[in-house]
C-alpha cells in the first residue's frame, strides 16, 4: 500500500518492538503468514483459518507453529511470499529473546497492577494479565476467528470472509475481512459509505506528511 525511507523504516520497526512487547511478532514472518491467509484464504492450506480447526485455540496454536518455522528460519516459504518485507536482524533477535519478553512481562506487571490496584478495580480483571501479556496473537486470533466466521459480505471471494462491525473502532479496521480479501491493495479497509476504517485516517496524515509514500495502484471493487 505504501513504502518509506530506510529511517522510517526502523523507526516503525522500533516502535513495534516496543508497542508490542513481550508479544512481539517478526514482521518479515508475520508478511509471509498474510500472504499466505490471502492465496489460500479458508483451504487447508491457509495459516490460520477457523474452518480448519476445531475451535480459536487449536487455530492459534497452528499459527504459531507455522509463525515459528518462519520466524526461526526452520522452513523456507514459497518464492511468491519471500520478498519486499522489512528486515532488521538485531530487532529481530531482541523481540524474539526470552529474556526480553520477560522483562516486558515484568513491567507489564508492574503496571497493570499498580494501575488496578490505584484505581481500586475488582478482583476479576487481574485474570485478564495474560491477555496483556500475549496481546498481539490474542489480536489476530479475533480478526482471523470473527472476520471469517461471523457477519455480513459485500464480495464473493470464493472464500468465508466477513465484515463483523459497520464501524470497526475494536480492531482499527481489520475486521473488515471481507472487503480486504476483495481488495487487499487498498489502504481504507471500508468499502461502504456506511463502513468506517478508524486506521485510514492515520495513513493519510502520515502521507500527507511525507513520513510513506503512498503506491499508486488500480484497484477495483
């Protein structure tokens, strides 16, 4: 959808090392896990599909295999999904460390219970750390389980792809599923004058500022 200067790049890489956390997902291998999910959208050979698994738990858990052979250089992908991704090899170690995702875990911790505990909060939201802790494959098992399982189509793309909300504010967009899979170059994920994408607002700032350049690519509905 967009490229950047090297600067950016890293500055972003950065700033997903630290947003992310002790969840830090590798952005070359994340890449090739979504092109993945785009050709073989709900066939059995699609990385994390709900059709193929027997509830979110088993889906997660297949992806994270699948994201470890790439992750850790154990598999090579297919030439179609190995290209035009950033990589940043010292980043790319520190996120993945152990040592790393604890530490975040510990601060993690530090924080979320000092904040519970100053604001006097019940009891029961202390169970929802783990969450905080694997926040990022928490985020894709309910895009890829809720955006291929549950709401409306506005495409056929021979495939299970729904848009679950009219104005996805949860997932910043990406639970229009089904409008992606029609038109994955496409920066605003809402295809519908009724559909807002709350991240295409964010793109265009960052291209009006000239931190991306943005492609220009046909696309069509």
């Amino acid at each position: 959808m967009f490229t950047m200067n090297k600067f950016w790049e890293r500055f972003f890489y950065t700033m997903t090392y630290i947003t992310q956390g002790s969840s830090y997902l590798s952005p070359r291998a994340y890449a090739i896990l979504h092109r993945m999910h785009h050709a073989y959208s709900d066939t059995e050979k699609d990385p994390h599909s709900p059709h193929h698994t027997k509830n979110v738990f088993t889906m997660m858990w297949k992806t994270k295999d699948i994201y470890n052979q790439y992750a850790h250089f154990k598999q090579n992908p297919e030439p179609q999904f190995d290209r035009d991704y950033p990589v940043w090899n010292f980043m790319e170690k520190l996120g993945d460390s152990w040592a790393s995702r604890a530490g975040w875990g510990i601060l993690y911790s530090l924080i979320y219970i000092g904040a519970y505990m100053y604001l006097d909060m019940p009891a029961v939201l202390f169970l929802l750390l783990p969450i905080h802790f694997v926040m990022g494959p928490f985020h894709g098992a309910i895009v890829n389980w809720s955006g291929h399982k549950y709401g409306y189509s506005n495409y056929d793309n021979h495939d299970e792809s729904k848009n679950s909300l009219v104005f996805d504010v949860l997932m910043m967009g990406e639970l229009f599923q089904n409008n992606h899979h029609k038109l994955p170059n496409r920066a605003n994920f809402g295809a519908k004058w009724f559909e807002f994408d709350p991240t295409y607002p964010v793109i265009k700032m960052l291209s009006w500022m000239k931190i991306i350049q943005m492609r220009q690519v046909k696309v069509k509905a």
